[in-house]
C-alpha cells in the first residue's frame, strides 16, 4: 500500500513538472519588449493593431496579428513639405481614390501603392507634369487598409516626399 502512494507520488510530481513547464514566446520585435511579471510573460508591440488573431488549445495560447507603424516623422534630407500640393480623395474608398498634385514648375509625379506588409500593388510615374488629377482603381483589392507613397521630383529644386494610409471598405 505504502508503494502505491509512492508511486503515486513519484507519478504525480513528474506529471506537475512537465506541465509546469513553459513557452516563452518566440516573437521578433522591433519596437516593443517583453517582461515576466509574477510568473507570466508579458509581451507588447508599438504600433497600430490592424488585423489580431487569437487561438486557445488547452493551455496555449497563440496571438498573431500585423503591425502597422505608428504615424511618426521620418528624417529625410533635401525633403520639402507643401501641405497643399498633394490630396488623396475620398478616404476611406471603395471603388477608386483620386491623388489631386498642383506645383508651381514642370517634375516628375510618382506614386506607389502597398499592402501593410509592404508588397508593392501598383507604381506609376508620369514625367513634365505640373498639375492634375490621377485615378486609382482599387476596386480589386480586398477591405483593409493600405499605404500610399506620392512624391514629386520637379525639374530644378527640392523632392516632395508624402505617405497616406489608405482604407479600402466594402
């Protein structure tokens, strides 16, 4: 009798010890940290939560998600800023968004559109253009949010740099 409940004890302390045992998240973050605080594992990101999946199976638990960047200034030489020759419309969009450029000389007009994780969707450059108004069919892409990089070169003087997230709907 005295052997069974040793047995049983053995058994049981081997059975507490391997369940006990712990995952530290296996996570590559940039901006963030992680902490243990009373035994459980803290871990945290900076940035805009923009798609969050959580699953439980027993005692796991698994958190993924995309990290949008939060909005922040960039330095950049030789970069100007003119708040009113760029304008992105309508925003959030459905079907098409407009990019509405007027500067005062001849450049070159680019804009590139990505998804959050940095995929490259669409790029164009148009060359000697001043002012105008440029459709963008998004139509085709799926709901969720996506990043616009518009810049214009102009033939003598500074590059204007601009970024503008972008929400697809319906």
């Amino acid at each position: 009798m005295k052997r069974k409940q040793f047995l049983t004890l053995i058994f049981m302390a081997i059975y507490f010890n391997v369940c006990a045992q712990s995952v530290s998240p296996s996570t590559i973050n940039s901006m963030g940290g992680q902490a243990t605080i009373a035994g459980n594992v803290y871990a945290w990101s900076i940035g805009e939560m923009t798609l969050v999946n959580t699953w439980n199976a027993g005692n796991f638990m698994v958190s993924q998600g995309v990290l949008q960047p939060k909005d922040g200034m960039v330095p950049i030489s030789n970069v100007t800023k003119n708040d009113q020759s760029i304008s992105i419309y309508p925003n959030p969009a459905t079907t098409e968004i407009f990019v509405h450029y007027q500067y005062p000389t001849l450049g070159t007009l680019e804009y590139k559109l990505t998804d959050v994780g940095g995929k490259l969707i669409l790029r164009r450059e148009f060359e000697n253009n001043s002012t105008g108004t440029e459709r963008i069919s998004i139509s085709s892409l799926s709901n969720g949010h996506y990043l616009l990089q518009v810049s214009f070169a102009p033939n003598s003087g500074e590059k204007e740099m601009r970024a503008f997230k972008i929400q697809k709907i319906q």
